[in-house]
C-alpha cells in the first residue's frame, strides 16, 4: 500500500486526511493518506526514513516555504 501525507503543524483544522482516505477508497486505489504533525522541520528526515512507503506529501504550515 502506497502511502501520501500531510506535514505541518498544527494539523487539527486540516480536512485532507479525510478528503483523500474518502477518494482513494471511492476509486479502489490501494493507498492511505496520513497526517504527520511535525513541530520541527528537521523531523522531517525521520519521517521520510521511517515510511519506504511513501510516495509524496502535501506540505501546510508552517513549511510551506522552507520545504
């Protein structure tokens, strides 16, 4: 299973994880899309470390420009 995500922090008013579970579900795509609330950009390389199945991410604030 292919896995997308969202990082930035805070990510509680963030309705992509739901959105994009919904739609991959609706067209039987084998995927999952998850939230990963970083209070540092330099979590980042953990987070690409520790998922191989990551295949892109959407980037929110406060990252937007530093990424």
């Amino acid at each position: 299973m292919d896995t997308y995500g969202l990082i930035g922090y805070p990510l509680g008013h963030s309705f992509s994880i739901s959105y994009f579970n919904e739609k991959f579900q609706n067209e039987n795509i084998d995927a999952r899309y998850v939230n990963f609330e970083i209070p540092n950009i330099e979590d980042l390389r953990e987070i690409l470390d520790s998922n191989p199945d990551l295949k892109g991410l959407n980037v929110t604030i406060p990252y937007k420009q530093k990424v």
